[in-house]
C-alpha cells in the first residue's frame, strides 16, 4: 500500500494548489490513500468545513489537525458529523468535538489514522506517549496505524518515533511547516519523518506575508497575520507499506511545485 502524507495545508493559495496538484501525483506515484493535515487550511487560521470540504473533495481522505483544530467554531458540529476530519487524540473525549483516530478499509486492508498533538511549547494535555498506548490498544485490529504527530520540538518528535518503532507502520511530524531531511525506516520498521513540511506559498514565513512576521518580530507588537498569496508548493512523503507485515517498505520525501 502507497500512503501519502501532506504537509500542513495553508489558506486559500495552499487549498486550491492541492486540488491543482493532487491528482496529477496520486496518478504518477499510484497512491492508494490520501492523509493532509488541514488545521491552518482556512484563510487567517484554523480549519472550516468550505476548506475541509475543499481537500476532501480534491482527492484527500482522511484531513488531521493540531493546536489550531478548534481555532473556527463553526467547525465543532462538522468534526461530530464527518469522522474523516480528525483532531489530536489528547484532548478530553468526552467534551471535546470530533474523533483523534479514523479507521477504514484500504484494498481489504484495515487502516487507522491517529491524530496525536504534541506538548512541548504547546498545549499542556495529557502526555502524548500515554495518549499513544490507549490509541494504539483501540486500533489492535487495524494492520497498518498511521500517526500525524503534530509536535513542535524535533527532539519529542524524535523520541515518539523511537517509543511506538515497530507498533505502527509509519509516524510523521507536521506543525513547523518545514520539511526535515530525516526521512528513514527505524530499525524495527516504522517510516519516519520529522516534519513533512507544508503546502502552500513558497515566499512566506510558514504560508503568512513574510511583511507581517518581519514586522512583529521586529517591533514587537501585535500584527494581523494574512496569508500569502503566489506560487506554491506541495511538500508531502510517500510510505510503501508492506500489508501483510505492517512494516514500511520504502519512503520517498518529495516536494512539488
């Protein structure tokens, strides 16, 4: 199975990139399922069910988030409705909207997508290593487990690869919109990467006007973030996983413009 995974969508520029882009790729790479995380796709922040519906509609199958889930309200009902748009699974789930883990059939194949929100320089929940061995238990019947670790620091990013190597099929990092160059098979066979990146406008700081980020960290004070508008990109990593065994077989890190 060819699983692809997208880096951050951003705004209007990086939602209709997708949808330009999308198929063209799945077509030349024979990608069986499709996993974006969509959480900065609205335009300003956060996720909305036009942008949600917009990446599903392009081709993606399963939308994950991060820190900015919840940032739209009129997202709280869509997340109840539509379990294909998935928030970390670290939050409380008995109050919070929505779902932290997918799970559906991929050619035969019983596949989980776990969202799981890191916590260092971000939001103090539960501990992602004890979230992950609840989420991992739920999804014992699902041969492949993929986790979008929505996480800051690179060294808990790296220490989550290493704790759940040879229980899932494949974990990679997204949330600093900058794809790493550590793409790799861990020694026990789980497909990994840092950060896979982002998709959405290449002269930007992180897909907002880089006027806006120059200014507020030079002087200090509170800027109104808008999105940049121009050409894109679209930075995303391949896992072949083998279905019998669970394992990834192969990953490629790619980036389209």
């Amino acid at each position: 199975m060819r699983v692809l995974a997208i880096g951050d969508v951003v705004g209007k520029c990086g939602t209709e990139f997708l949808r330009l882009k999308l198929d063209e790729i799945k077509a030349q790479k024979n990608i069986d399922f499709v996993i974006a995380n969509g959480e900065n796709s609205a335009e300003g922040n956060g996720i909305t069910p036009l942008s949600a519906n917009h990446m599903l509609k392009s081709g993606v199958d399963v939308i994950t988030s991060g820190n900015h889930a919840f940032r739209r309200r009129e997202i709280f009902p869509f997340l109840n409705d539509n379990h294909m748009v998935i928030r970390p699974h670290n939050y409380p789930n008995k109050t919070t909207p929505g779902l932290g883990i997918y799970k559906t059939r991929v050619n035969g194949v019983k596949v989980a997508v776990i969202n799981i929100l890191g916590v260092v320089y971000l939001e103090p929940l539960n501990s992602p290593f004890q979230v992950v061995d609840n989420a991992l238990e739920f999804c014992s019947d699902c041969k492949i487990k993929i986790i979008d670790f929505h996480a800051e620091a690179t060294a808990e990013k790296r220490a989550m690869g290493y704790y759940v190597d040879g229980k899932v099929s494949a974990i990679f990092g997204t949330h600093t919109h900058v794809q790493t160059s550590d793409e790799q098979i861990l020694p026990l066979g789980t497909g990994y990467i840092t950060d896979v990146g982002m998709t959405g406008v290449i002269h930007s700081v992180l897909g907002v006007k880089k006027e806006c980020s120059i200014k507020r960290m030079k002087e200090k004070i509170p800027v109104r973030f808008q999105n940049a508008e121009g050409d894109c990109k679209i930075e995303c990593v391949i896992f072949e996983i083998d279905e019998t065994t669970g394992k990834t077989v192969q990953l490629e890190r790619i980036r389209v413009v």
